[in-house]
C-alpha cells in the first residue's frame, strides 16, 4: 500500500472555509477516490499556518519522529486548488522546496469534494 504524507491548510481547517478539516483527505484516502488513484495509508498529516514559515521544518520533523518516509507528499486540495489562492505561498514553489528538502515526490491535490 502506498504511504501519503498529507500537508494542509490550517487557515481553512480552523475556520470551516470549504474545508471543515482534514476527514475529507482521510475519506479519499481510504476508498481511493479523488486525487488517490487506490486506498493509502496515511502516515502524517502536517498543517500549514500562516505564513508557512514552518511547513518545510515541520515537514522534516514529522518524517524523522515518525520514523516512516512515505512514498509521497500531497499539498491537500484546500491547498494546491484553493480559491482565493494562498496570499503568502506559492503552492507550485512550495511542492518544489519539498521535493529538494526530502527527495519525496510532492503532488497537489486530495480529493474533489
């Protein structure tokens, strides 16, 4: 089963912005639906808040104290597809920073509802 770290957006989480937290990235997830093309595992969600000074540190950290390296990082769909989109992130960059940071291929997007 592929291993999906997930970052997503705080601000959207915590204030139900088309987003009421991160159950619907699980829901995709586990009926490999939307942006998972079959179930995954799930082995860290990151929350991104603003400014997103941290995401990359955090990122990092929860790699390393989980002890899992997932096969793949996904900037959640409240991220990578947001409207209005982030005003101090640019999701395309951001994907590339975590690629180098990691070596893990970043994706955009969870699911579509």
């Amino acid at each position: 089963m592929k291993k999906v770290m997930i970052v997503g957006c705080g601000h959207y989480m915590s204030t139900g912005t088309a987003c009421p937290g991160d159950w619907k990235c699980f829901k995709a997830a586990n009926l490999g639906e939307g942006k998972f093309p079959e179930k995954t595992e799930i082995t860290s969600f990151v929350r991104c808040d603003c400014p997103g000074r941290t995401v990359v540190p955090n990122v990092m950290t929860a790699i390393k104290l989980s002890g899992v390296t997932p096969d793949e990082i996904k900037l959640s769909s409240c991220m990578a597809m947001a409207k209005p989109v982030c005003p101090t992130l640019n999701m395309q960059e951001l994907a590339g920073i975590l690629k180098t940071k990691t070596g893990i291929e970043v994706t955009m997007g969870t699911h579509e509802y």
